[in-house]
C-alpha cells in the first residue's frame, strides 16, 4: 500500500522535489532505509513515518533508522547517489509524523480493538499490550511522548489512546511535541554525525544497523523485565 502511493504521488512532483534518485528502475525494499530514500527521497519518509505512526500495517517500517539516515543523506559534503535537503526532509518528517499519529488516533476512536482484534501478529498484539501499559503507568501526557521512541509501540499506542477515550487535545498536544522531539532529532543527529565525521559513507551500513539495535533496546529491557518478573512470582521460566 505504501509503495503503491509512493509510486503513484512521486512523478507528480518529480526528483528535484524531494532529491534526486538514482536513475534506473530499482526494486524498493520497504525495510531498509536507503533503498527507500534512493528511490523516493524526502517523499518516502512522509510517507512511511505516516503509514508507521497511523497505520496498524506499518509497524514493521524502519522509522528511527529511516530518519538518521536521511539526516546523513543531507549533509552538503556527501557525494554518493542520494543527495536530500534538510528542510526538506525535516518538513516531510514532521508532517508524516504528526499527521499519522492523528490519524491512528481517530482510527481508534471509531474502533481500534476491533481492528486489531483481526490481526494475527504477535508483535503488533505485544505492542499494544505494552503501549496499554504505558498509559496506565505513566499517564497521558509521558507515555504519548515516550511512545514515539519504542518501535511497534508508536505505532499502536495511537489507536489504543482514541480507543481508551484520551481526550482529543490532550493527545494532539503531547503527539506534537513527541513527534517533533522523535523527528527532529533523529534526523540532526544524523546530519551532526555526517557533518563531524569525514566519508562517513563508508560506515552508513553498520550506522545503521547501530540505530536499529539502539531503537529495539527499550524492547529488550522490557522482555527481560517481564521474565524477570514471571520468574520472581513463580510463574513459567
């Protein structure tokens, strides 16, 4: 679906719109972050933050890896095939970030539980038991910003707060600044890093395989807590 609309939306506004692909036909690989970006540019990361953050099908998306490496990409000394602008990429960020995020969460509220009822991932049924979770403990205000941080929980915490009854401008405040804090820094410390370090194209790969493994952490800790957890009260080891 989201390669569908990418395909169908970027001849419209054409290469130089949101940086330049390298010519050819390609095949995309929605997973990894600079086949998107090669194929797509700063459209792409529109797209795919909004298909993460407001779409139950995209919790498999490579958000937080997507946007270092566009924030890589923009850094004026780099000389490989792909070439974004920072203004460009932060604007696009930003949109598909807080406009996904809404949209979940009116999804939610017209009946999130059921949808997700109809899916059979255990991840994505994990993510909301812990985005749940999130809300109870931390209350509104935190666990909407703290979400956007937790890969697979960003994505249904959304819906699961529409579905929960959290007020309408309580969760469209605290998403914006949550997707803000989330894009904009993700992508600057990307330029910061392209910026600071000479060639760092030739570490883009395991950059972002660093990314990646830094993103699931939060995950990490929490399965270990829960085992820990089950463990001290007797339950299944």
């Amino acid at each position: 679906m989201v390669l569908s609309l990418l395909a169908a939306v970027s001849p419209v506004f054409g290469p130089q719109a949101f940086g330049p692909r390298a010519p050819g036909p390609q095949a995309v690989n929605l997973l990894d972050a600079g086949s998107l970006l090669s194929a797509f540019g700063a459209l792409g990361v529109a797209a795919v933050l909004f298909a993460e953050t407001g779409l139950l099908i995209g919790f498999f998306l490579p958000g937080d890896s997507l946007l270092f490496t566009a924030g890589l990409l923009c850094v004026p000394a780099h000389h490989g095939p792909v070439h974004l602008s920072l203004p460009q990429v932060l604007g696009a960020a930003v949109a598909g970030a807080l406009l996904g995020a809404q949209a979940g969460y009116l999804i939610g509220r017209r009946g999130g539980r059921a949808l997700l009822a109809r899916s059979r991932s255990r991840k994505l049924h994990e993510g909301a038991e812990r985005a749940e979770e999130l809300l109870d403990r931390y209350g509104h205000a935190k666990a909407i910003v703290l979400a956007r941080f937790v890969p697979i929980v960003r994505t249904v915490l959304n819906p699961m707060a529409g579905a929960l009854g959290v007020p309408a401008r309580v969760f469209a405040l605290w998403q914006v600044v949550g997707g803000l804090v989330w894009t904009v820094g993700l992508v600057l410390a990307g330029y910061a890093l392209g910026s600071s370090v000479p060639d760092v194209d030739r570490y883009l790969l395991p950059i972002v395989v660093l990314v990646v493994l830094v993103s699931l952490t939060p995950l990490v800790v929490e399965a270990v807590r829960r085992r820990g957890s089950r463990t001290a009260n007797g339950g299944p080891r």
